[in-house]
C-alpha cells in the first residue's frame, strides 16, 4: 500500500507542530474578511484566528479526527466495493465468502466465561442468546478489520486530507538542523513530564534520519505541577551559551537527573 499522509500528532506531554513554508490559518484574501463589527471596529478573520488560534486549532483538530474516522471508513467501503466489483460479485456475497464464513460460533464454555465476566444479576439463559450475538459481532469485526487491512496492503490508496495548522513563532527557539528545511518540528517540551521524557528517543532517531531536511526547535513549557521542571530549563539556557544546549537537553530527558544538586555538577551555571 502506498499511503500519503500529513498529520500532526499531539501527545499528553508534548506538542508537536509541523510546520512548512506558506500561511497558516488565514489563507490569502480570507484572511481581510470581516466577520464582526465592534462599535465601528471591524474585526477580521486574521484577528479572530490571532487572538483565539489556541481554542480554534483544537476545535478544529476534533474535527480533523472526526473527518479521518470517517475518510477511513469511506476508504474501507470503497475498497470492499473494488473487490467484490473484481470478481462479479455482489458487496454482501463478497462479505458472505470472505468474513462471514469465516466466523466460528463460540463454544458453550466460551459463552459461559463470557456470562462470567458480566455485572448482571440476570440468570444465563435470560442473557445466553445476547451474548452469543455479542461475541459474534467482536468476531465478524475483526475479520473484516484483518481482511480491508489485507485489501490495503494490496491496493494504493494516497490519503490527502490535511490537518488543521497554526501559527508557531521560532524566533527564540532552540532550533537544530538546516537552515532552509523542508519541514520544521517544534516540541513544547517539560524536561520533568514523563510523557515527553518517553517521546525524547524517538525524536532523536528523526533527528538521525532526517537531519538534512528537517529542523528541530525547541521551547521550554514547564508544567506548574512539576517543581524542577523550570530549574531544568534554566540549566538548558545556560547551557545554551556555551553553544552546548542540545547536548544537555538530550542528556536532562535520558537521566532525568533535574534536582538542583544534581544540576549543578554539570557547571552549567554557578547560581542553580
């Protein structure tokens, strides 16, 4: 399967924003229209989209999900519709001979553990045929899921839905890479959250990979709830005028060392 995808992934503890060369939000003359009037005050798109882009991007990323779920979906239709169109068959044949058939009736023993694992005060047999159509449709569900991912394996399907974007400034960024890259990635990052501590290596390996094409910024976002996280950003900074930012950086999420005693061996600055 050949798949062509650009997506954004946000994680509990780090934000990851890709970014490419062209606006954001406000796409050419959209971005003039005017959509209140304040006491004689026009307020355009680009001030609303400004003021409000942290609210609107996750709006708009809810939906972004919701369209995906459903442009899979569609995908996995028309895929099955290809395929039963193929062999000169109807769609509910083809679903009939490829799943259908394959689905095995579970046992009286597996209907009775199934029973077992249910909070209900109803007897078995009250409940038994609802249970079987229950384990039937897991069953029927994972066969079609195994056998539409056999179908995309198969097939070249090239995904182009886009998702949402916004503004990001680099300016004061710890930024790594080329000058001109083809995409940059900025992470929101809290040295102490274990999330972006977990998301770390993997960010090193793109690192690796990628160096040639695509820029790595940085920016401290210490989490309130995580009293050493400032610390270590200050240390980071310092470390940055000696032109050694990153290598501390790589090192303060593999040791996760951010007590201040345990910063200040490092001789990054004599205050901590």
């Amino acid at each position: 399967m050949s798949v062509s995808r650009s997506f954004v992934r946000f994680g509990l503890g780090a934000a990851l924003a890709l970014l490419s060369a062209g606006s954001m939000f406000a796409q050419g003359d959209a971005s003039s229209e005017v959509v209140a009037n304040v006491g004689g005050v026009k307020v355009t798109r680009a001030d609303l989209e400004q003021e409000e882009s942290a609210k609107l991007l996750a709006a708009q990323y809810s939906y972004y999900q919701a369209q995906t779920k459903a442009l899979n979906e569609l995908i996995d239709k028309k895929l099955i519709e290809q395929k039963a169109k193929s062999e000169g068959l109807t769609v509910q044949q083809l679903l009939d001979r490829d799943i259908n058939s394959q689905v095995k009736e579970p046992t009286e023993d597996q209907i009775k553990v199934y029973y077992e694992g249910l909070e209900t005060d109803q007897p078995y047999e009250s409940v038994r045929s609802k249970i079987v159509d229950q384990i039937h449709q897991i069953r029927t569900n994972k066969a079609r899921s195994a056998y539409v991912k056999a179908l995309r394996v198969s097939s070249t399907v090239y995904i182009s839905l886009a998702p949402p974007r916004a503004n990001v400034d680099t300016q004061n960024a710890q930024i790594l890479g080329p000058e001109k890259p083809t995409v940059t990635l900025v992470e929101f990052a809290d040295y102490e959250c274990p999330y972006c501590q977990k998301v770390a290596a993997d960010v090193k390996r793109l690192q690796v990979d990628f160096s040639d094409r695509v820029a790595f910024a940085h920016k401290d976002f210490p989490l309130p709830m995580h009293t050493r996280a400032e610390k270590a950003a200050e240390a980071a900074r310092c470390a940055s005028k000696e032109g050694k930012f990153w290598e501390l950086h790589d090192e303060l999420f593999h040791s996760k060392e951010l007590d201040v005693d345990q910063l200040k061996p490092k001789r990054l600055d004599r205050r901590l």
